[in-house]
C-alpha cells in the first residue's frame, strides 16, 4: 500500500510540475571568424566566412547538441551565425531560420512561447541582449576572444540561466 501511495504521489507530482511548460533556449555567440587572428579586431561591415578553428567548433557544437530535442534553429543574417548552425542543421534535418534586426522583438516573443528546445546563434552583444529580453536578470557578458560559451535558458514563470564551455 505505502508503495503503491508513493507512487502514485511522485506521478501526480510528476503530472503538476509546470516543466511541461518550458523549453530550453540553447545560446550560442558564432565561431571563429576567418578575418581575425587572436588579439586582433575584426573589419567592420565585414561579412567572413568561419575561420578552420570555427568550422571545427561549429562541428563541435552540432556534436554536443545533437540529442537536445531541438526543433528550431535561428541565426543572424551573418555567414558566420550560419555557419556556426549550418552541421546542427544538417545533422537534425532542419533549415536555420534568418533573425534580422527588425524580426528580434518577434523572435524574443517566439521564444518565450516555444514549448521545444531551440537553438539560437548570435553574435556576443546579441546574445546577452536576448539572454536579458527571455526574463533573465543575471547579468551576462562575452568578451571578444570568448566563442565557446553554451548559455541555456529555461523559460517558465522564472527563467533560469546556465553557463557552459565547449570545445
């Protein structure tokens, strides 16, 4: 009886648990791009491709999410948030969705609605922004030499927020 209780008491918990109502927003900042070498800046207005350093950790990345359950992916209008998208994608049979600066409000409300995990790859003064516009009040920073940080967002009724490294 007291197991059949217990049970059925963790199923109802189970069954209460507002967790069906979030999702996980997977934050990503781009590569490595080609046009930069460590310490340097990078040309403005430029348009790079993904250095050979940023082709591997965007394999990386496809490899350390390929079993998140994500069902969208979105990405700037840049090459280099493609491409940083672009083996996920692939591996998961999805098309990355363009953000332009125009759609961002549209894609923070998109966000906040989504009940599956998704990927977003931005930029390191996006990425934050929309860290901040998902209801998080951690205060969250990328430096200019930074590209391997993994944000994940769980949204809910208060969103919470967790830092990663990948390789």
């Amino acid at each position: 009886m007291l197991k059949s209780t217990s049970l059925a008491l963790l199923f109802a918990v189970l069954l209460a648990t507002p967790a069906a109502a979030q999702n996980t927003i997977f934050l990503v900042r781009h590569a490595e791009r080609a046009d930069t070498s460590q310490g340097t800046s990078p040309r403005l207005g430029a348009d790079p491709d993904l250095s050979a350093a940023g082709r591997a950790r965007a394999e990386s990345l496809a490899s350390v999410l390929k079993d998140a359950h994500i069902t969208a992916i979105y990405a700037t209008e840049f090459k280099r948030t493609q491409q940083t998208a672009a083996p996920l994608a692939k591996a998961l049979g999805l098309t990355v969705k363009i953000v332009t600066p125009k759609s961002a409000a549209a894609l923070i409300e998109q966000l906040k609605t989504e009940r599956s995990n998704v990927l977003v790859v931005g930029h390191s003064n996006t990425v934050p922004d929309v860290i901040k516009d998902l209801g998080v009040t951690t205060r969250v920073t990328i430096g200019e030499d930074d590209f391997d940080n993994l944000f994940l967002v769980t949204t809910g009724a208060r969103p919470s927020l967790l830092r990663l490294h990948y390789r």
